[in-house]
C-alpha cells in the first residue's frame, strides 16, 4: 500500500512554527511573573555584560553551572 505523505513534511519545522513557540514561551514566562513572581530571563538577551554575569552567578548558586556553559 503506498503513503500518501504531503511534500511540506521534506521541508522542515516553518518559520511560523519557532515564532508560535517563541510567543509561547513569552506568554508562559508572563504569567510566571505575575501569578508566582518567577522571573525568566535569556541570559543571551541581556544587554549588559554585567547584568548577564550577575545573573549567571545567581543562577550557578541556585541550579548549578548549565550543561552548555560557556567558559
């Protein structure tokens, strides 16, 4: 029996599709803040050198260095 498969699945994940997760991550980290004050910060987004440090630190003492730490 032969597959009917669409020819989009050859093309990959749509640009739509990381800006819907992007969009879905902001709304979910919204909501952390306002409803438990849990703040997500990407520390890659950061404009300042010391604030991204300071946050790195921060988070080291309370998780653990990161799996994909840059040093």
């Amino acid at each position: 029996m032969t597959r009917l498969i669409s020819s989009i699945y050859s093309k990959g994940p749509s640009e739509y599709e990381a800006e819907r997760r992007q969009r879905l991550i902001r709304e979910q980290s919204e909501k952390a803040w306002r409803e438990r004050g849990i703040a997500v910060i990407p520390v890659d987004e950061l404009v300042s050198d010391w604030d991204q440090q300071a946050i790195t630190n921060i988070a080291n003492l309370l998780y653990g260095r990161r799996l994909d730490a840059k040093d």
